[in-house]
C-alpha cells in the first residue's frame, strides 16, 4: 500500500470529513478526495460511506482504521523514543491512574518532579477505565491492580486499605461509633457500588451496607467522598493514604478495613528505554519510599 494515501486516510477516517483532513494535512478538499478513491481502486473496495452529514467508514474500512491506528500509535512511540535526550529530560508523558489516587495522592506530589525536569509536561489522566499501555492510549499507569497484558514492565509500589474516617467535628457533633450497630445513628459516606473501583473497597462497602443505616451519601470517587468527610457529613471509606495529608482526620471503628489493595506502576517494554519514563519511574519510587518511611515512624 502506499503509505502517503494511508496517511491521508486515517486522518479522513479520524476526522470523518474531507475538509477537516485536508485542513490538518495542508490539502485540498478535492487532493484528499482524489486520494481517498485512488486507495479505494487499489484496494478494490469501498472505505466510507457518503452521507450529508460526512463520512462513515465501512466494514472494509474500519478494519483499515484500526490497523493504521495501531501503526500511528507505534510511529508516536518510537518518536517519543527518539526525542528523549542523551542528558535531559522534557517532553510530554501521558500518566494514567484513578481519581482517588491521582487527586489525593499523585497531583500533590509533583512539584517534586517538576522541580527537577522543569521542562517535562505531564498530562495526568485520570479514570477509573483502565487504558490501553500497548496502543498507548498512555505511556505510564498507576494502577489498583497488577495489570493482566505480558509486554507491560511492572513494579509492585506499595499496598494500601480502605478504612473508616470521619472529621473530629462531625464526632463532637454526632458522638463516635464503637460497634457496627452504632452506625444506625450515622451517615456512611461511600463510592457508589455501580461506578469502577477496587474490589476490596467495594466489598467493604458492601459489608457496611448490610448492617442498618439510615442516611447515606454515595459519590463515584473518592474525592468526592474526601470533601464529604472534610465538610463533616458523615463517616467516610477512604483509602489510608489520605491520612498523610490530612492527619487531622480520625479513624472510626479501627478493626473494620478492606483487604490490602496492591499498588503497581506499569509502562510498554517499548518504552524501557525512554528518560522521562524513567524519570516518573525514579520520582514514584522515591516518593513511595519516603511515604512508607513516614508511615513506619508514626
């Protein structure tokens, strides 16, 4: 195939317009179309449909779309590779992780790395669907989980829990829970059992959930849940981290937590190589180390 009408292609396919393509690729509307149907007679088959309202790919032509996003994906990984420099540090690095992790724990800490590659540009994604490393819908994840794909490069951080915290406010307002049966006078502050989240934090929820309590606020993150408990709503499901950063916060019933949730940062073994990769991997790990050293003290 002819990699210049590929090219033109893909951007006709990602734009779904003739006019939008030839305007990311400097063309004519009727330079993109002449293209389009000389690929279509080499390939003897129709890539889009022709509506008013644009263009719609056909079978063909999907199948085609996803075989030159995969190669668009790879050429933006090996450019990526290519632009890291021999000594410096700079560039874009997409990081993936959860809402709850990357609010309460990941975005506080960067001026520590922004400190050190000033010239770095982190774009931080956050949700709780877990992308795709290997058609690099992102460079670098932290995930809740040990991610499943074999080409992904893994490093076990650390291991957290979701337990029960509540301002010193709300406690001098509405008394502390001793027992589980104590919560009948409380409002549980939680993720919503519908929306994406760890398991182990979900089954504690579940568990709570059991026992008979009148008021509930449900968020779909833990943000969400953070500003609840901050704004003394009620007893929040939190994970033990927040406490760094928000020592005034007191645990409730300190017997009742979930399962210990294993924290991995991952990253494409195309990547092994790239500087800002290893940069990010250097400043998680350091700012890992550093939380757990604090943690032993206290």
């Amino acid at each position: 195939m002819d990699w210049d009408k590929l090219r033109i292609f893909h951007a006709v396919a990602d734009k779904g317009s003739l006019t939008h393509a030839g305007d990311v690729l400097h063309l004519s509307q009727s330079a993109v179309s002449r293209q389009i149907r000389a690929l279509e007679e080499s390939l003897s088959v129709t890539l889009f449909h022709r509506h008013a309202r644009g263009l719609i790919l056909t079978e063909q032509g999907e199948l085609l779309f996803d075989a030159t996003q995969a190669m668009a994906k790879r050429l933006e990984a090996t450019a990526a590779r290519i632009r890291d420099s021999e000594d410096e540090v700079f560039g874009e690095l997409r990081v993936t992780t959860t809402t709850g992790f990357g609010t309460l724990w990941l975005a506080p800490r960067l001026a520590n790395l922004y400190k050190k590659y000033p010239s770095l540009k982190i774009d931080l994604m956050l949700e709780e669907r877990v992308l795709d490393l290997p058609m690099r819908e992102a460079d670098v994840a932290i995930r809740m989980k040990e991610p499943s794909q074999a080409d992904l490069i893994r490093k076990r951080l650390m291991n957290i829990k979701m337990r029960l915290y509540a301002s010193p406010e709300y406690l001098a307002e509405q008394g502390t829970p001793l027992a589980m049966t104590d919560f009948s006078q409380h409002r549980l502050i939680a993720q919503h059992a519908g929306v994406p989240q760890v398991a182990a934090g979900a089954s504690l929820v579940q568990e709570l959930m059991a026992h008979d309590i009148p008021s509930t606020l449900t968020v779909n993150n833990y943000f969400g849940v953070l500003q609840g408990v901050l704004n003394h709503l009620g007893i929040g499901v939190l994970p033990d981290y927040i406490t760094e950063d928000f020592p005034h916060l007191v645990r409730v019933l300190p017997d009742t937590e979930s399962a210990e949730v294993p924290v991995f940062l991952a990253y494409p073994e195309e990547l092994r190589h790239s500087k800002r990769v290893a940069a990010f991997r250097e400043f998680v790990t350091e700012e890992i180390f550093a939380y757990r050293k604090r943690q032993q003290v206290e």
